[in-house]
C-alpha cells in the first residue's frame, strides 16, 4: 500500500514539474509602443505599402509586437537615440508564420509584379529564393527580431538610408559601398547603437536586427498580431 502512495506521489509530481516548465517556456511578448509611448510605429505589412502590395495575412492590427528580453534593449537604444534628437521608427517587429508562408506563396506567383519597380527593380522574382530575400521562415517569428530605422524629431523625417526599407537589392547591404557619406552616417549611427545594446545586425539589410541572446530561439510562433 505504501509503494502504491509513493509511487502515485513520484507520478504527481512529476507531470507537475511537466507542467511548470512548460509554463515557464511559455513565449512572453509586449506591445512596443506600449512600453516605449514616444517611439514611431509604421507596420507595413498591415498596409499595401510593402514588396507585395497588399495587407499580409497574420498583421490584422498597427501592434508592433516584441520578446520581453528584446524590449528591455530596445528602451536603452530608444533613450539614447532621444538625447540626440531621434527616435526609433518600427517597420516590422513579431511576424507571424502566417506571413511567412504568404511571402513564400507571393514569390512564386511568378506574374504577380505590382510592386516590382519600387522594391526589387533590378531582380527577377524568379530568383528571389535564390538570392535570399524571401525564405520559408525567418527569425521575425521567434519574437526577438525588428526590422527599423531612425527618425528625426526636429526634421519630422526619416533619415537618409540610401535605399527604402525591404529594398531587395545589394544597395541594401549594410556595408554598401555605393552610398553617399551621410547615408554611411546614417547607417553606422543605427549599427553602432543598436550593437551597442546587444541586438546583431543581418549584413545584407541595413534595417533588421536580432537580440543576441534571444530567449526562442529557432521556433517559429504563429499567432496574429492584433
């Protein structure tokens, strides 16, 4: 009788420490603009505004989602960025898997171009897989990932990068050296902050940054943003 209770006792707490770390591991994100109110929010996959020229499937509200750990560097870099007269300017934070797969679905409608001679001028949509600039997940779904730029309070603009967001060209990279000597300016300003304060950047998009010890890491979350 005793082993019975023992062994039912061994069971309980067992799925009961199951239970925990799973609660433990369950993903914590946050609005952006809600903890940081001053910053500038322009989602675009929302919008048509974007390489594809329509709202994309998961963005059903302007919410820049983001990790906790992320958010917590963001508002060092934001602070920072203020005491000189700027802001950051948010395109993309969270991005669903949802959109992933429409990205993936768009690219290979090979005649669907409607947006061709804004974001990819000078590049077949045949080799858009190819060259990288659209895959089948990316690490905007693991929550800790942010594509932005920075915005000028005094000018009420953004600053010169050399090339729009989501450019798919290698005018893009973020070491490019084909740009003007304050569009450098501009970009080392944004790489060197954001460095700063633990984010890594992707070499071939001046614009996305990933927290270097991002907490969910390779998993590809797929809830909406709203």
């Amino acid at each position: 009788m005793q082993i019975k209770a023992t062994s039912l006792l061994i069971t309980c707490l067992f799925a009961l420490n199951t239970l925990f770390s799973q609660f433990k591991k369950t993903p914590e994100f946050v609005y952006i603009k809600k903890e940081i109110p001053n910053i500038k929010i322009d989602l675009r996959y929302i919008t048509k505004n974007n390489f594809i020229g329509k709202p994309i499937n998961g963005y059903y509200k302007s919410k820049a989602i983001i990790s906790i750990e992320s958010i917590n560097a963001l508002k060092k870099v934001q602070n920072e960025l203020k005491k000189q007269g700027f802001s950051l300017i948010i395109y993309d934070a969270y991005r669903p898997q949802k959109a992933v797969n429409h990205f993936v679905t768009w690219a290979k409608s090979l005649s669907d171009t409607l947006m061709k001679k804004q974001y990819y001028p000078n590049v077949a949509k045949i080799d858009l897989f190819k060259n990288g600039y659209i895959s089948s997940h990316s690490r905007h779904s693991s929550g800790s990932t942010i594509d932005l730029s920075i915005y000028s309070i005094k000018d009420k603009k953004v600053l010169d990068m050399g090339t729009p967001y989501d450019f798919f060209s290698p005018k893009s990279w973020t070491n490019h050296s084909d740009l003007t000597q304050r569009q450098k300016q501009n970009r080392m300003l944004l790489l060197t902050i954001m460095k700063k304060y633990g984010f890594r950047n992707y070499p071939k998009e001046w614009w996305h940054y990933t927290l270097i010890n991002e907490p969910y890491r390779n998993k590809y979350f797929n809830f909406n943003v709203e």
